[in-house]
C-alpha cells in the first residue's frame, strides 16, 4: 500500500470495559490524512489524546494512555485492527474511559472499519523501517525487532495448562492475513485468578461473552476459533501495541512470554532513539536494487 487511509462514514458501536466493567459507546470517524490515531473523551468536552507511545500510562494486563490525567484503557485490539486492515488516520470517540471488550478479539471493529468502508488519502504513507536490531531481555522474556522490507510478527508463549503448553506463530501482514489468520483471536484468562485480579480492579466486565475462560484442566466455553487461539492472540496484541510507534514499522518482530509492558518498552526504545530506523515510502524502497530483483514489499 502507498498511500495513507482512513475510513469513509462513520460507526458506531457499544459494549463494557474488560477491566472496568463501565458501559461505553464509541464512535469512529475518518481523520485527515496526516492525522494519525486520536482518541477523544466525549465526555470530557473531546478531550484529545494521541494514539503514541508517548502518552502510554498502564501497562499490565492492558495498554492504556493517559494525557493531562485524562485515561484511555484497553487501547490494543482497536489498534490492531487499525494496522491489520491498513487505517493511518482515525478519530476515536469515545463517552468512558475504557473501550468496548466486544468478544474480546479485534474482529468487531474490523467487521465496523469493513461497514464503512476505506478511502486512500493522497499523501504517501510513510513506513518506519528498522535498520539496525533492537533486542530487550527481562529474565525468560524476550523482544525484539530486526531489519526486514516486510512487517512479520513471530511469538511463543508457555503457560503451564494442559491446553496452552508452549505455542508458537508467526504471520507477515502482506494479502489480508491479519483479517484471517489474527483478528479473529480472542482474550484468555484463568478461572482461579479471578478473584485476586477483580480484588485488584480487573476484568469487572470480563465474561464467557468477551474471553476464553479456562479453568486448570479445561476451556469453560469451548469451541476456540483455532487450535492455537491463545498465541494469536498475543500476536493480535502485539500488533496493536506497536501501533503506538505511530507509523506501520518495516521489520521482523519476534517476541518470547513478553506481554504490554515489554511490548511498550520496544515502542519506547523505538521512538527515543532514531538510529534504529529510517522513514521511506513505499517507492524508495521499491527503487533499491535489492527489492527490484525480488523481495516481497510489506503491508
């Protein structure tokens, strides 16, 4: 894709926050090109707060942000969405503080970006691509990004559950294949952490509605959507956590057990030091000698 998108009416839907339980509506409207991701608090006179890693506030089980003390939780699924069908530019309304968890995956708001259709902008979309790695270590917890011309996100987790064990996924988002290989994926949790979690005022408005809830032998409210559900799903959350970086990255992402707050990190380190990567344009890469003798061009 060369140019930069946005949507082309506005949609609309509503629901519960995962970990506030709060009701909320939201709203997405297009954005001129440039624009960018902005969420705005509706209830707050439109109180503006920019989808960037530099306004990131909690990281735990969630990824909010946080301007002038005014909150947006659980920003990751729509973010991913976002990136998977190739939306630049949005504005997010919303009359809470919390997104809507809908059944816990990003396939709702995609289903919402596909009801409105997408419109190609102008202005040439400008990739960050990584030129030189990038790796974080926290114990048995690994990220890292390396140059590529495509974007590809490779993760493995390890959970001790009879259904989870360690699994492993890889995707290059080129031809749709977030739309049918991630999007679909949905959140997971374990019925014998409940208690303490909501003592820690989380997953109020978690349900077998809007995640899979596993107990220690088995899945609670069966079918998954894919034999490997959960790893996906960590790929799905990955890729709406880089969407903090605020550009779609060129690069090889492969992530170990890490989670928001790693995930974050790397946007961090990304955003605080240029001399990981380079903006370019589709074109420019195209133009390289290297890519017009054959490598495959990203989203």
């Amino acid at each position: 894709m060369t140019q930069e998108q946005t949507i082309r009416s506005a949609v609309t839907c509503s629901g519960i926050g995962l970990h506030s339980g709060a009701p909320v509506s939201l709203r997405i409207l297009p954005a001129p090109a440039g624009t960018g991701i902005v969420f705005h608090r509706s209830d707050l006179e439109g109180f503006a707060v920019e989808a960037s890693g530099r306004n990131v506030a909690r990281v735990s089980y969630a990824t909010s942000l946080m301007k002038k003390g005014v909150l947006i939780s659980t920003t990751e699924h729509l973010l991913s969405a976002f990136t998977g069908v190739g939306i630049d530019n949005a504005i997010v309304e919303l009359d809470n503080l919390e997104l809507p968890i809908l059944d816990g995956s990003a396939q709702p708001f995609v289903e919402m970006i596909q009801k409105a259709g997408i419109r190609k902008q102008r202005k040439a979309r400008t990739y960050l691509r990584i030129v030189r790695e990038i790796e974080l270590r926290e114990g048995d917890k690994f990220i890292a990004v390396y140059p590529a011309d495509t974007y590809t996100v490779a993760y493995s987790i390890n959970f001790p559950h009879p259904l989870i064990g360690k699994q492993k996924y890889s995707v290059r988002l080129t031809n749709g294949s977030y739309v049918k290989e991630i999007a679909s994926a949905r959140t997971f949790g374990f019925l014998h952490e409940a208690d303490a979690m909501r003592q820690q005022g989380l997953i109020r408005g978690a349900s077998t509605d809007n995640a899979i809830v596993l107990n220690r032998e088995e899945v609670l409210n069966p079918p998954l959507r894919f034999a490997d559900e959960f790893v996906r799903h960590k790929v799905l959350d990955l890729i709406g956590d880089l969407a903090l970086i605020g550009k779609q990255i060129l690069g090889s992402v492969v992530a170990d057990r890490a989670g928001h707050a790693m995930h974050t990190a790397l946007v961090s380190r990304i955003l605080r030091d240029h001399s990981y990567w380079e903006e370019t344009t589709m074109e420019e890469i195209s133009a390289r000698p290297e890519v017009a003798s054959g490598v495959s061009l990203g989203v």
